[in-house]
C-alpha cells in the first residue's frame, strides 16, 4: 500500500515531505519551482536570445525530473503540460520556437492570451 488517505489531515504535510527532493532536482538545472497542491510549474527568466538554451535546460530538467517520478511511482502527464513563454510581443515573435519535444511528447508553445501572437510551428528539441 502506497500514499496517504485523501482528505487527511497529515496529507499536505505528508505530501510537501515527500516531493521536498524535487525543488533540489530543479535547482540543479538553474530552474524554479512553484508548487501549489499537486501542479508545479518550473520557470526561469532568459532572453531573447538564449530562448533555445532555455529549451535544452528545461528538457534535460523534465528527463531529471521524470527519473525522480518514476523512483517514487509517480508519472509526470505530459498531456497536461504546457509550456508558455511571457514578455512583449515584440521580443515574443522573435522567439521561433513553438513547440517542445519534452519525454518524446511533443508540447505545443501555450499563450497566456486567448490568441496567439505568432502562427509559427518551429519546433524546438
């Protein structure tokens, strides 16, 4: 038997125990860690011009990240994941990049607009 009952009242605390290692196995990659119940979000600031280094950081980090998962029988749902890149729009059509192979899913570019600012489909790997 694995985890802890839902709705106990050691669950959140249980859970923040048991996924503390994670926030270490993104820093390693000079990457963030949001969390907020079960979601994460992983971010970082870079420019313009080192967008496809940002990329090459992110999917060694979510391979890291995965390796960690699976240890601990958990699954990262790439079909939820989403990847979105924020700044101007001026500085965002420069960015080419609109899709990510990420754990041989690939991640189409999300916008934080209901419209997106470039029809390009470049992908990123």
């Amino acid at each position: 038997m694995f985890g802890v009952p839902q709705g106990s009242v050691l669950g959140p605390l249980m859970y923040v125990l048991y996924t503390v290692i994670l926030k270490q196995v993104v820093a390693r990659h000079g990457l963030r860690l949001h969390m907020y119940a079960d979601d994460c979000q992983v971010y970082l600031s870079t420019s313009v011009d080192d967008a496809p280094l940002a990329v090459d950081r992110f999917t060694a980090c979510f391979a890291d990240v995965n390796t960690w998962l699976s240890m601990n029988r958990l699954k990262l749902n790439t079909a939820k994941t989403q990847l979105m890149w924020l700044g101007s729009s001026p500085l965002l059509d420069k960015i080419a990049c609109q899709e990510v192979l990420v754990l041989g899913a690939r991640i189409a570019v999300s916008s934080p607009l209901a419209t997106l600012t470039s029809s390009s489909t470049a992908s990123c790997h």
